[in-house]
C-alpha cells in the first residue's frame, strides 16, 4: 500500500508538468468524448465510439487464460444435457427418455444417497443455537449431538456461527482435525498447518497460484487426471507436465514415468514445480501401494518436487487387499520431517461415505514450508476472509466421527457401512456390465466413485466424429446422451487421449 | 536440507505484492496480544455477528430445518419452528436438485437465482434475468472472478477509489494488474469528482495502461458516503466515453442511516439514462448476506448480476465458475431469504421486523454515541455535513468545521459500518513512526491497540492522500460497550497527542 500511495503522489506532483503534454494527447486521442460533458451523447456518437472500440469485456477483451483453461466435467455435454432436461419438462415425448440421469459428477446426495443423521443433526444446532436451551428440542435429536454442537459452538468465539472465523478456519475446529489427522495416521499433526476452504478446490487453486510464476513452472499431473487440475494450471498460466498411468496394470504409477517426464521436461525449459498425486485416483479410482507411495516420496524429496497430495477419496476403498495410507502417514514412517518434504494434503466433505457436495467444506494441512512461504499462505487465505462456517464445522465432524459407545454410534456406523457397501456393489455390477458390452473393456474400481471403461471404436464411429468435429469420445458421449439421457464424460475431458474412455 | 521447490523466492511475485490491511499486521498483533490474555476489542472488520450482534431468527430456523429435512417429517417438529419456516424451508429443499449437500448449479440454485432477479426488479423498477444472475461464496469470491477475466496483465488498469477496501488492490496484485487511483474528496464529504477520474484515467493512459474497468463502492467503505443520483449519471457517462466497464460493490445497500440520501442502484441509474448508455455500458454489480442488518459473514453468500456482458463472455465466466463447481447450499437459501423477504400476515412477519428494525437502529445510534464520544478528543480534524440528519440537535446543514473529532464519522456516515475518522498526527510522532520504522498511522494503531486493546485498521491499509492519515474502526462494538471504548479512546489519544505536541500551532485547516 505504501508503495502505491508513494507512487500516486510522484504521479501528482509531476502531473504539472505533463499537463502540456497531456493536453496534446487528448487532441490525439480516439478518446473524443474526455471533455464532453453529459449532455453531448447523442445516438451518432454513441454508434461511432462503439464500432471504434471494442467493449472493455468481450471475448477478445477478456483475460486468455480464461478462454484456455477447460473443465469438463460440467463442460459442453452437461450443458447439452441441461437443454434436453428443459425439453422434456415441456415436452415429455420429446425424446426416448423420461430424465436425465447425471453421470457426469461425483454428486452422491442428488441421485438419493442419505446424508449422515448425526453430521445434520450438529448442523442443524449449530445454525439456530437458539433452541438448544428449549427442552422439545431434546425429542428432536440425540442426545449427544446436541453435546457435541454445544462443545463446537463454546469453541467459537461469542458462539457467533455467523461471523467470520480465523482466515485458517475456527482453532478449536482445527484442533479437532488434527486429532483426528493423529488417529487417522498414528503421526502428529499440527492445528496451525490447517487451512479450512470452501472445498478442497479453492485450497488447490491457493497452491497453484503459489507456485506458478509463468508458463515456465510446470506441474506434474497425472493422466488422465480430474481436470480441475488442467483447469487450474492454465487459469494460472503454468503448464501442466503430464505423466502416464498404465492402464494395463490397473492404472498404475510407475516412479520410471514420473523420471522421464520431469526430464524431458526440463530439457525444455520447464522448471518442475510440484506433483500432484490422487489417491485413491479420480477418474480411475486405483488406490496406490505403500510401496509405491515410498517411492514417490523419495522422487519428491530427491527432485525438489512439492507433493500435492489429493486425498479426498480417502473413505472410498471397496477392495479388501487394499487400504489407504496418507502421504502424510507414509512420509513419517520413513523418517520425513518438516525439513525433508514438502507435502500439501487434500481432504474434502464432498465424498467419502457422506457426500456432502454442496457445504463446500474441505482443507488442506501444509507441511514442509519456512514460515515466510506460510505467511504468505495465509496473507492469501485471507483475502476471502474465512471459509464458510457451516463447513468448516462438517470438516471437523467427517475427522472425528462418532466412536463406540456414543449414542448415535450405531446409527451411524449402520449409515456408513450401508453407503459404503452400497457403492461397492455399485462399482462391481457396473463393472461386469461394462465388460460384458462389445467393444469396451473395464478396470477394477478400487476406490473414489467413478468407472473409467475404454470404448475401441470402429474407424467409421471415428471418422463421424471427425465429421462432427468432435473428439470420438465426446461424439460418442454425445450419442449415448441423445439416446439414453445418460450423462457421462468423455475421457478426452480428463486428458486420455491415446485411447478413448468415459468417465462416470 | 535437499532442494526446496517452493520457499519464498521462488513464489509467484503476485502472492507477494498482495497486501490485505484488514488481516494484515494490526489484526496479527492484536492476535497475538489476545492469546496472551489481553481483551481486544477487534474493530478491524465488518463482522456484526463476532461483536454480539445476533442473528436474525426466521432465516436460521429456515436453514435448520433445510440441513436436517427429517425433522420435517417428525410431528413435533411445530413444537420448536413456525409453520412460515417449515413451509419455507419445503420450499427451498424443493429448488434444490437433492438438499443441501448436493452441487447446485454452478451459477446457484435457479430458483433462488429468479428470487434475486424479482428482488433486484422490485427494487429498482427494471425486469432482471435470472440467467445474468451468478449467486457466489461471498461477494469477494464474485470480484475476483470478475477481475480475473478482465485483466490480462500489467497493461491493464482497473480504477479503484482512494481510499477503499483492500480486497481491490489485493486482488489487482494477484491478478498481475494494475491499480489506477481515483482520490474520494475528503473535504467535500467523501465525494467523488470527475474531474479526478478524467486525471487518473488520462495519467494512467500516458504510462501506457489501458484501462478496463472502474469500481465503486456504494455506500462507501471505509467512508461510509452515499453516491448520489447526479453522482451515478457522472459515472456511467464517464464509463460510456471511456469505454469502461463498471464494477458496482453495492454491499452496504441495506445500511442507510439518513433519509435524505436513500440507496440507488448503479443499474437502476444506468437503466433510467436509457440508450445508448442503457444498452451499452458494462455494468456487473454484487452483492452479500453478509452486511445490512443480517450480518451473516461466516455464511459466505453473495451474487453479481451482469448488464450488457455479451453472451459468449457470460459463459466463459460461467465456466471458470463450474471449476469450483458450486457456491455453498446454505448461504444460497440465506441469500434467497434476504431478497424475498417475509410478509405481513406471515406468522414470523413481526418478529423478523422487530429484529430488523433493532438492528438498524442501534446502529443508527451506535454511529451517535461514536461520534459524542469522540468529540471530547483533541487534534483531530472533523469534517460533516448532513448534520440535520444525523446529529440530536442544532445543527444546520452547512459545513461546520471544528477541530474535534466528531461525528465526521456520523457526518459521513450516511451508510455502511465504519468510521474513518482523519488523525492529524504531530511531527514529532511522524518521526517517531519512522524511527520505529511504521507508517505513521500504523504506529499511531499499534500504540492504540497496546493501551486500549482496540484494533482498528490504519488508514494507509486502504490508501489516502500522502501526508494525510486516518484510522478505520467499525461502528459495531456493543451499545452498552461503547462508553467505555470511547473513555478508553479519548484517554489514549489525548495523551498521545500531548506525548507529540511540541508547541505545535493549532490550525483550522
């Protein structure tokens, strides 16, 4: 601020002697109107200016890395899929479906998942504290969320659940996510190293704009990945590093790949800022090995990489044989400290077994970085002011769930394993199905929420979609929407684009 | 230690550049006292709620009932909510696409975005598309996303007033723009003269900066003044000749504490000028829950409402927006309360206005007991007019001047929550600022904070004048606190001023 002040006033003291130079510009100017006043707009001007100069907002106005950066996901078949959800409200024969049915987003809670009662139950109390002292609210709800929403509320100052919080988000709601952190992994986390942001989104977002000065800083990125990495990158004006998963072994993420990619890239001139891992993996839903893990670590701590590790899919493992082990957990347990590895750790409210898309709760804890690189995290965390407190507050719940022995325990575990179990199910018939369908053959989906089959298709279905200017993908996507009112995602959206996938 | 990928310098520049006063070195130190025991009265933001200002009822109950829909179906549930919040919150649920914890459109709830559309009609005379209408995680979220799709690079200024609210420059930074300044008249209460945005504009255009775009903020924060009708006409003519887009933050709308000035939309304005400004200049105004009277800051809901944004530009915006999805569910509904309010004859009709009506009043008169008790410190210099309006008594509607410090917060207070007052600092505590190596203003802040626990947010944090400094406080603390803050106050700066005073001739001007 100072240093804009200081400038203004040079500005000032020297505009003296500019005027002379400055009256001249105006002479010269396209700018006519400068010294007009009101009353001399008249229509003829008005059509001369406007085919002069383009509108300050138009598309060739606006910012490029707006027009670049792509997000599939509700990108152009969603958009085709809305215009046909309006179709048939007012035409119910206008096509050979009753609904749509949106494959497209991992968004449990609109296709009829329950949320969890006891998380609701705290919400509920924490947003109208008021009736908490009247005694009808104790046959409303169980007795021990109206326990933990008085033990949320005395940790917010004035109990004000309106007021902004601590730009990292409400401390005691921190501590809880720490603790819960600690349970989770058996190695301790630190309240201070948490941000609560309006979803895991933002924080990622927070992180890019960190990191990427220039198209020069690239971002190692898993293909195919969720494009709200791509989206990012190029809205920061990065460039993403892509590095394969190898569909032939279950998606797998070999350490050789992640070498050859940071190399070649390098030798172009990109400075390889970060990696960003998602585990267990969105859209492909592999849920590495510890071993693997190791390994990537190791890749981080040797290259100087900063490891972005995506982990809101942590709940959503549907294979016995597999389990998931955080980064955090992992780094530890090989004797990584603060001063071996930078790590930044996603967690979202958004998935899971509670699905809760639309609070917009999530965090990220950050480890690994000098307090000056801390400050200037939170400096921009700050600008927004807080997250939202509603979430903040699912965030903490979603960490430190009910145990054994509270009153809604049992309630709630039978909520849990019913969902769980349930996408389970889903995820294997759905699989059976797909592999039995010509054509298209479909990996194991040990985790997250999304099947990611490949589609071989016949030259001819290439060559129309060529015709239709479509990714093949995406022509196919297209097709199966018009006839079925099923969404998916071609994978192209998701950067896969050596064979063709749908995502869903 | 290995190779580190990101330490501070190698971080992105921009990050850098950012400054946010309102969280900035003040509120860290007040922070930091607060751990160590000391009680801090934080007056450094606009956050009702945080100073004891209570929610209002009808729209919690609403969200209650929305984020726990079994209790819907339980019978007692009559026995704790009335029946217009339970209908309502039915209502809501049913615009929703799977309650609360499902991704909306990432434009907002459709029925909620119409419910802003009639609100925004209602208001202003004038029919809104609902499709024009994008519902935010708070307004700040909307202007960046607005002021990232307009700026490109260096080359491109956006005007913002001096002084403002940090989010602007903070976010110019961010964005890798550049900040145009356009002085507010402190001696004309605040006002804004076209003169001056003719100068900055044409200077800006002498360095080679395009100019894009130009925020006002209406009511004024931190100065709390109110833009007039002539005012709004001067500006949309001024954007139309510059080819400039608008960029209304109209926050503050509902905090109006006189009746000779009442509120007037920029788009209100710009429609009532008709062609070719009505069809031709680019306005996108916001709005929040989180000012007026309800004060929901931690619900973080907000809208803009696009004018004259040419369609493909609309869905670029729309799809930066669907890369975070949606905005939260709850403050959606918190937003759609706020503009389709109850009625009379609605069950909570009384209630909700009786707690409307609290708050606005005692803000009103919060805004009265800042100002007496201001008036008692020395070596400030006050400014007011609209004194009629606002003062208990006597005056009469010419300027006054006097070297108290009084109501100038009152005097300018014709909206918003803050008070920015002006401190005219001896020379010797500006040199004893720089000895400490702080802006003078900052010093003065620190030192208050120190004595009184008050935070407040130097006037440097939101630009000024050079030589010229002011404090930012809000006007939310308490009604029965604020006697003892102003005791407090006048206590620390009196003998500030007399620690600094060195014969120093008290001049009028």
């Amino acid at each position: 601020m100072r240093r804009f002040v200081i400038g203004s006033a040079r500005n000032l003291i020297e505009s003296s002697r500019q005027k002379y130079q400055f009256e001249r510009s105006i002479l010269s100017s396209p700018y006519r109107f400068l010294s007009s006043s009101p009353a001399a707009d008249s229509p003829s001007s008005s059509s001369s200016s406007s085919s002069t100069m383009a509108h300050p907002v138009s598309l060739n106005t606006i910012n490029p890395k707006v027009i670049e950066c792509e997000y599939a996901v509700r990108g152009e078949i969603v958009t085709l899929a809305q215009k046909l959800q309006e179709e048939i409200q007012t035409k119910p024969d206008a096509h050979p479906f009753e609904e749509i049915l949106y494959c497209n987003i991992g968004n449990p809670q609109s296709l009829g998942q329950q949320p969890i009662t006891f998380f609701r139950e705290v919400l509920a109390l924490c947003d109208h504290p008021a009736i908490l002292d009247k005694s009808e609210t104790q046959g409303l709800f169980s007795a021990d969320s109206i326990e933990r929403a008085w033990q949320i509320l005395d940790q917010i100052p004035g109990r004000a659940t309106g007021a902004y919080s601590h730009s990292q988000g409400i401390k005691g709601l921190r501590d809880t996510i720490a603790a819960g952190i600690e349970a989770r992994d058996g190695f301790p986390a630190d309240p201070n190293d948490i941000f609560l942001t309006d979803g895991a989104s933002p924080a990622v977002h927070m992180m890019m704009q960190l990191l990427i000065r220039s198209e020069k800083d690239g971002i190692l990125c898993p293909i195919p990945q969720y494009p709200l990495y791509s989206a990012s990158i190029a809205l920061h004006g990065g460039t993403l590093v892509p590095y394969y998963l190898d569909e032939a072994t279950g998606w797998g993420l070999e350490v050789s790949e992640l070498k050859k990619q940071l190399e070649t890239s390098r030798s172009k001139g990109i400075t390889v800022r970060a990696l960003v891992v998602i585990n267990p993996g969105n859209p492909t839903g592999q849920v590495l090995a510890e071993e693997n893990q190791k390994a990537i670590v190791e890749f981080c701590k040797q290259e100087g990489l900063v490891l972005l590790a995506d982990e809101v899919y942590q709940e959503n493992v549907y294979v016995p044989e597999k389990k998931f082990h955080s980064f955090k957990k992992v780094s530890r347990s090989m004797g990584y400290g603060e001063k071996d590895i930078a790590l930044v750790s996603f967690q979202s409210v958004s998935k899971g077994y509670y699905g809760e898309c639309g609070k917009r709760g999530g965090y990220m804890e950050v480890t690994g970085f000098g307090a000056d690189v801390r400050e200037q995290i939170y400096k921009v965390a700050s600008v927004n002011l807080c997250s939202n407190i509603s979430g903040q507050i699912l965030a903490s719940l979603v960490m430190s769930p009910p145990k054994v022995g509270d009153e809604s325990y049992e309630s709630y575990s039978a909520e849990r394993d019913g969902i769980l179990s349930s996408l389970a199910r889903r995820a294997k018939t759905l699989e059976d199905a797909f592999s039995k369908l010509e054509g298209v053959t479909c990996n194991k989906a040990e985790g997250a929420m999304y099947l990611f089959p490949r589609i071989d298709l016949p030259e001819k279905a290439i060559k129309a979609a060529e015709a239709a200017k479509k990714a093949p993908d995406a022509y196919y996507c297209q097709r199966l929407l018009a006839a079925t009112g099923i969404v998916f995602v071609p994978g192209s959206g998701f950067g896969q684009v050596s064979s063709w996938h749908l995502a869903f | 230690m290995g190779l580190k990928a990101l330490d501070y310098e190698t971080m992105n520049e921009n990050v850098k550049k950012v400054q946010y006063a309102v969280r900035g070195e003040l509120y860290l130190r007040a922070s930091e006292l607060q751990k160590e025991g000391k009680k801090i009265i934080f007056t450094n933001v606009g956050n009702p709620q945080a100073l004891g200002q209570k929610p209002l009822t009808f729209p919690r109950q609403v969200v209650a009932l929305c984020q726990a829909p079994f209790l819907l179906d339980d019978p007692n549930v009559g026995l704790i909510f009335p029946a217009d919040a339970i209908a309502r919150a039915k209502h809501y649920l049913s615009l929703t696409s799977g309650g609360l914890g499902a991704y909306s459109d990432s434009r907002g709830i459709p029925g909620v975005r119409k419910e802003v559309a009639e609100f925004i009609e209602r208001r202003d005379g004038y029919p809104s598309d609902p499709e024009l209408i994008f519902l935010t995680d708070g307004a700040s979220k909307g202007v960046m996303q607005i002021l990232n799709c307009i700026i490109r690079g260096q080359g491109d200024g956006v005007l913002v007033p001096v002084p403002q609210y940090p989010l602007y420059s903070a976010t110019i930074s961010l964005f890798g723009g550049s900040l145009v300044p356009y002085y507010l008249e402190e001696t004309a209460n605040w006002g804004l003269d076209v003169n001056n945005l003719r100068e900055s504009v044409a200077q800006a255009r002498f360095k080679g900066i395009t100019v894009r775009a130009m925020v006002i903020i209406n009511p004024g924060n931190p100065t709390g003044q109110c833009l007039s009708e002539a005012n709004l006409r001067e500006i949309l003519n001024f954007c139309y000749q510059e080819n400039l887009v608008l960029l209304g933050d109209e926050v503050y709308q509902q905090n109006i504490y006189q009746d000779e000035r009442p509120f007037i939309s920029s788009r209100k304005v710009l429609m009532d000028m008709g062609p070719p400004i009505s069809k031709d200049v680019q306005l996108v105004s916001f709005h929040t829950v989180s000012k007026g009277y309800w004060g929901e800051c931690g619900q973080r809901g907000g809208y803009f409402e696009m004018t004259n944004i040419p369609p493909k530009t609309v869905d670029e915006i729309y799809k930066i927006a669907s890369i975070s999805l949606s905005p939260n569910v709850p403050a959606q509904i918190f937003m759609g309360l706020m503009v389709n309010p109850l009625k009379p004859g609605d069950v909570s009709y009384d209630q909700f206005v009786r707690e409307s009506k609290g708050i606005l009043e005692s803000l009103r008169r919060r805004a009265r007991i800042m100002t007496d008790g201001f008036n008692s410190c020395k070596n400030v210099v006050c400014n007011f007019t609209e004194g009629k309006s606002l003062l208990s008594t006597g005056h009469s509607k010419a300027f006054v001047f006097c070297d108290f410090f009084s109501a100038l917060l009152l005097g300018y207070h014709t909206g918003a929550m803050y008070s920015f007052p002006q401190l005219r600092l001896p020379p010797k505590a500006i040199e004893a600022a720089k000895q400490a190596g702080k802006v003078p203003d900052v010093f003065y802040c620190l030192k208050l904070l120190e004595a009184t626990g008050i935070s407040t947010v130097p006037g440097s944090g939101f630009g000024q004048k050079e030589g010229v400094f002011h404090l930012r406080t809000t006007i939310l603390p308490a009604e029965e606190d604020m006697p003892e803050i102003m005791s407090s106050f006048k206590k620390f700066n009196d003998e500030f001023m007399a620690q600094y005073e060195d014969n120093w001739n008290r001049s009028r001007m």
